[in-house]
C-alpha cells in the first residue's frame, strides 16, 4: 500500500480507539512515541480513547496509571468489557439483582454505575475476571449457573500478559466453569464482540466508519475493528507478529511497528 493509499484510509478516522498494553504501552513503560501520538492527533483535529478488555480493574486505576505517564486528562476517559457489560445487564435486566463474580474495585465502580450486586437468588450472574478469585467463589458462581441463571462474561480472554509472563484470564475462568456446570457464558461483551463496540460508540458520539480500532492482538482488537465496521490496525508492538498476520483467518487493514509509524500519514 502506498504512502497516499495509507493517508486516504486514515483520513476518515476521527477517533482512535486504543488497546493498552502492547499497544500504547508495556507494563509500566511507554511504548516510545507514544505521547507523540496523541499529540499528532491533536494536531490534526483528532481523538482517541482506551479501551481494554481487563475487568480486574477499575477505569479509575487505569485512568490514573495514565496520569502517571503524561497522558492528558482529555485521553482518559478509559472504555472496559466492564462498562460495557454493566451496560449491557442494566438494558438487559432493568430492576435485576446480579451475582458479581469480580474484584472490590469493579464491584464498587458497577454499583455506582446501578447494578444492584447480591450474594443471594441472583436475577442473572456476571463473571469478570477475578485475581482474587477462591474455590468458594467458583462453588457460589457455579451453582448459581447450574441453576439456569443468565450468565453475562466480560471478555473472553484466555490469558492475560504480565511483565513476568501471562496468569490466567476470563477464558480460563470460564473454561473452569463450563468443566462444573456445562455452560457457557449466554454473551461475552468484551473485544471482539460488539458490546464493547457498543459501549464505544455510546460514549464517543463517533459512527462506526468514523472509528479505528489499534491494538496488537489480531483476534481481538484488530477483530473488534475489522468485524464491526472500523478500520482495524495492528501495530506491532506486542503480541502479534507478520508471521501471525500470514496465517490468521483476521487480516489488518493496515499494519504498523507501533503507534508513532501512524504519524507522518496522519
């Protein structure tokens, strides 16, 4: 593709919806250019917004990480599987009681959004990922499943990367839980399925052409864009590599080594 080919299929795009780490940064460190990004983005009278399929933590956690790195406050507005199931039941189950399998933290930030969260005779059950996940915890989930009760995921990855490695994520959790109950989760909100696009599209105000979708993970950010109707690009910079592209069934529209390549076409 050509220099002016790239700069036509980006000059539609008016908001940069952007994966997190591997793709803007790694662990706690900046990707390089990847503030310079942003501010090319601003130039150019553009806009972006994070958004993560992680529902271990709050938006406010990733919010202030962000703070730390220099990001403006106007890039902080951070989108998750999270909001985007809580979304999603409060449509789905208005006045409904929900069985959270989750952390403190998303527990208090779906609650403040207005899901009435119970220990007892859920309405439906929501599995998030957890870390501080027990056997307790799976026994409750699981019984309450094999009951019937409607099952709402967050996200469906299998593992989530560390800077030590990768731990266990919402795939395996849910694997754990099709083992017991032999259910599995009735709609999965998080990247690459719509309701996270959903969510993105209510708190953006943007259409769907409008929207790029950046991340390196070709299954589910560049999925994300390219089965919903944004451009979708990988970058590089993470998990996936263009041996990956050769034999993925998802092909990127465009494909750079990290965010700051976008720049000069920009």
């Amino acid at each position: 593709m050509t220099p002016e080919m790239i700069k036509e299929r980006l000059a539609g795009i008016k908001c940069f919806l952007l994966d997190m780490d591997g793709t803007f940064y790694l662990g706690d460190n900046l990707i390089d250019g990847s503030l310079d990004f942003l501010a090319a983005l601003e130039r150019t009278g553009r806009t972006a917004r994070f958004l993560t399929n992680n529902s271990s933590k709050s938006a406010e956690v990733y919010a202030r990480k962000l703070e730390k790195m220099g990001v403006k406050e106007c890039y902080r507005d951070v989108i998750s599987s999270g909001h985007a199931a809580a979304h999603y039941c409060l449509d789905k189950f208005p006045g409904g009681k929900c069985y959270l399998l989750g952390n403190e933290a998303l527990a208090a930030e779906l609650t403040a959004m207005g899901l009435e969260l119970t220990q007892e005779d859920p309405d439906y059950v929501l599995v998030a990922f957890d870390t501080t996940l027990d056997y307790q915890k799976m026994c409750v989930v699981c019984d309450f499943i094999r009951e019937g009760k409607p099952y709402i995921a967050t996200h469906p990855d299998f593992n989530c990367p560390t800077e030590t490695g990768f731990i266990p994520d919402m795939g395996a959790i849910m694997a754990f839980i099709h083992a017991s109950t032999g259910r599995w989760a009735d709609i999965i909100l998080g990247k690459p399925n719509r309701g996270i696009v959903d969510e993105a599209l209510r708190r953006t105000g943007f259409e769907l052409h409008e929207m790029a979708m950046v991340g390196d993970r070709l299954y589910t950010d560049v999925a994300t864009g390219v089965n919903h109707g944004m451009t979708g690009i990988l970058v590089l910079s993470g998990e996936a590599t263009m041996d990956d592209v050769a034999t993925s069934d998802v092909k990127p529209d465009l494909i750079f080594g990290k965010l700051a390549d976008m720049i000069p076409y920009l």
